[in-house]
C-alpha cells in the first residue's frame, strides 16, 4: 500500500489496481476501485467492490478513510451509482462524507447512470473532474462496457494448436496438445468466465467435463451448439447436468424426444430457428446471453464454432497456446474453420496484450483491434 501518489492519475491506475481484485466476483457489475487521498495526494483510505451485492469501492475506501474524507477527494475508477439496488446509492454516502472534490475515471454508461450520478454530485457543490487514466479504466470494464453499451458479452476464443496450426490430427485427436501448465492458465479462465461453449463435434469427441479445476470464483453454464439435440445422455456433460449447469442449443427442427430426453435429465435446451442447414444463429444466441447478463464467455472450439464466431466478428479476446509439435497431414483441423477471409488483411486483427513461455508451450493473448481493450493480465 502506497503512502501517497505523485499525479491523481497514478492514484487512479492504483485504483484500477484495487478493483481487479474483483474480477469474476462483482458480474455482472463493473470492477471498481477507490482511494482517498488529502491535497498531498497521500492515502487516507481505500477500498473495491468485492463482490456482488458486497459495499461499493466508494463506501469501503469512505469507510477506511474515515472522518479523515472531510475535505479531501476521493478518486474512483468509475462514476459513483444514484440508484438503489442491491447496495444503496453511492452518492448519498459521498455527499454526507465531506468529501469536496470526486474525481472519475470513466462515466457509467448504463441506462440509469450515464451521467447522473456526476450531475447529482455537482448539485450538490462537490467538485466532479472526469477521464483521469480513463484508458486504462475502460481496459479494466471492456466486458462490463460491451455488454451495456452493445448487450452482447466479451467473447474470449481459446484453442491449442501446434507448430503447423492443427489443433487436431487427420484422425480427429487431440488430446494433449498443450502441457500441464498450459491447461492449469484454461482451467483459471474457465474459472472466472459465466459461460463455456463448444460445437458437437467437440463433445462427441473429446466428452469434456468444461469444468474448472480446482473451482474459480464463478461456476460457468456449459453451453453445447447442438442443432439435432445428439449429445448423448451417457456424455460426461449430460450426467453431471444436475451439478453444473449445462444448456444445450438446438434447432427448431430437432426431433422433440431428443429434446425431452435432455431435459429430463437436467439440461436446460434452448430451441433457436436454425439456418437453411440447421446451424444455429449465432448473433441472436449471443443477445440471448447479453440478456442473462452473462459478462464473459469463453468459446473453447471446435473449428467450425471458432470460424462462424470470427466470420462473425464477435471473437473480442483470443488465449492461443502454441505447442513445440508438429502433426501435418493435409486432412489435419486447423485451428479457425469458417468461411474465412478472401484475402490477408494489411492490418492485425488483434493487438498482443501478452506472450510468454509457459514450460514448452507459448501462451499468446490479444484483443480485437478496434475494441475496448481488456486488462492486461
């Protein structure tokens, strides 16, 4: 813990510091931090959202701050809330904390924010400054942004693949491309995501749990495209449907007694109208889980899944690991399927937010360019 800070915006990124510890906690809300500092800019208090429905980052950095907030500025990542909802509205306890000047990161675009909490605190004689390490604040909520801004949630793709991109044999194996450590980072992500989805082809072949483990702070619904309602009720998936939720996806055109057999045993069956050839509307699935407030899914294949989700241009985060083998054979699944691109583009698709070695193996993540960033890790 700092004892005072050089710039308010070294105080800010301190703050989104804070509110990180937060991540996979506070969904669907935003992460948030907050610190109280004198006109020195020395700590007086701090605090973060640390879960949901937990005390705001305001009222926990008003709180560990004390009597000592009167007159001083508390710097929070995002604009304080005016409405009553699990927790009461942030503003009414700022105002009554004596604090004289509020200074925001980022405004909260949700419908019963978007500026109203920064208007009420004006009102009321505080002084309200804006966009302070404001880059860096949106990288901490790109979900959280998306999500409210668009209603569709921040789509992570995740694949292994080898030397020559293959992510599976002529043969269809796959198992293990990456090492032990590797699957320890997917099993972390898995959990802190509010939705795991994989194609048919995957389950039938692989039978996954999609589980984390050990357990991560949030337990992900594991979600099966499966235009027929095939996946079979002895599947891994299927058996543990009552311990961990599992939806699968189908068509209006799977046979009723496939559909009522999952649903028996505990699977939740969303019936979507398909395509001229069955396939599910991805960007009509993708709103459906923006309206369950899911915040982060994480598409884990197979190729076909990944190629529609990135002819679609929904794929916002990408996790690769690159394995030190090779597999060959023309027949081999390259890691992205799809329609794909006519030409390569002059530009990259992402921007590298991170690349190290992990035993063997490299681990590569980027974001979409052109998106609100993500943190970096």
């Amino acid at each position: 813990m700092p004892e005072s800070f050089e710039s308010l915006e070294a105080a800010m990124r301190y703050a989104a510091t804070l509110a990180a510890g937060g991540e996979g906690l506070v969904e669907p809300n935003p992460a948030v931090g907050a610190v109280v500092v004198d006109d020195q800019l020395r700590l007086l208090g701090e605090g973060w959202h640390r879960r949901f429905g937990a005390s705001h980052a305001e009222v926990d950095a008003l709180a560990s701050a004390g009597e000592a907030a009167a007159g001083a500025t508390l710097v929070v990542t995002l604009e304080p809330c005016c409405h009553q909802g699990q927790t009461p509205a942030c503003t009414d306890m700022v105002i009554g904390s004596g604090v004289n000047r509020v200074v925001v990161g980022i405004e909260d675009p949700s419908p019963h924010a978007a500026g109203a909490g920064i208007a009420i605190l004006r009102q009321a004689g505080l002084t309200v400054e804006v966009g302070r390490a404001a880059d860096e604040v949106r990288r901490l909520n790109a979900a959280f942004l998306q999500l409210v801004t668009t209603g569709r949630p921040w789509v992570h793709a995740k694949w292994a693949m080898t030397l020559d991109g293959r992510i599976a044999a002529a043969g269809g194996h796959s198992q293990w491309i990456s090492n032990d450590e590797s699957r320890q980072l997917v099993h972390r992500l898995r959990g802190r995501v509010d939705a795991i989805l994989v194609g048919i082809g995957t389950a039938l072949a692989d039978d996954p749990l999609l589980t984390a483990r050990p357990e991560g702070p949030r337990v992900a619904t594991r979600v099966v495209l499966d235009s027929h309602a095939r996946l079979p009720s002895e599947s891994r998936l299927v058996q543990s449907a009552e311990r961990v939720p599992l939806m699968v996806v189908c068509s209006d055109a799977a046979e009723a007694v496939r559909v009522e057999a999952l649903r028996e045993a505990g699977v939740e069956v969303l019936q979507c109208v398909g395509d001229a050839s069955g396939r599910i509307d991805l960007a009509g699935l993708l709103q459906e889980c923006g309206t369950r407030r899911w915040t982060h899914i994480l598409a884990e294949g197979g190729s076909e899944v990944l190629g529609s989700l990135a002819d679609g241009d929904w794929i916002d985060e990408v996790h690769v690991f690159l394995a030190p083998k090779l597999v060959g054979g023309r027949r081999a699944i390259a890691a992205v399927g799809g329609d794909g691109l006519s030409q390569i583009p002059e530009t990259a698709a992402f921007e590298c937010r991170e690349c190290r070695s992990v035993g063997d193996d490299v681990y590569w993540r980027g974001v979409r360019r052109g998106a609100v960033e993500s943190r970096d890790c």
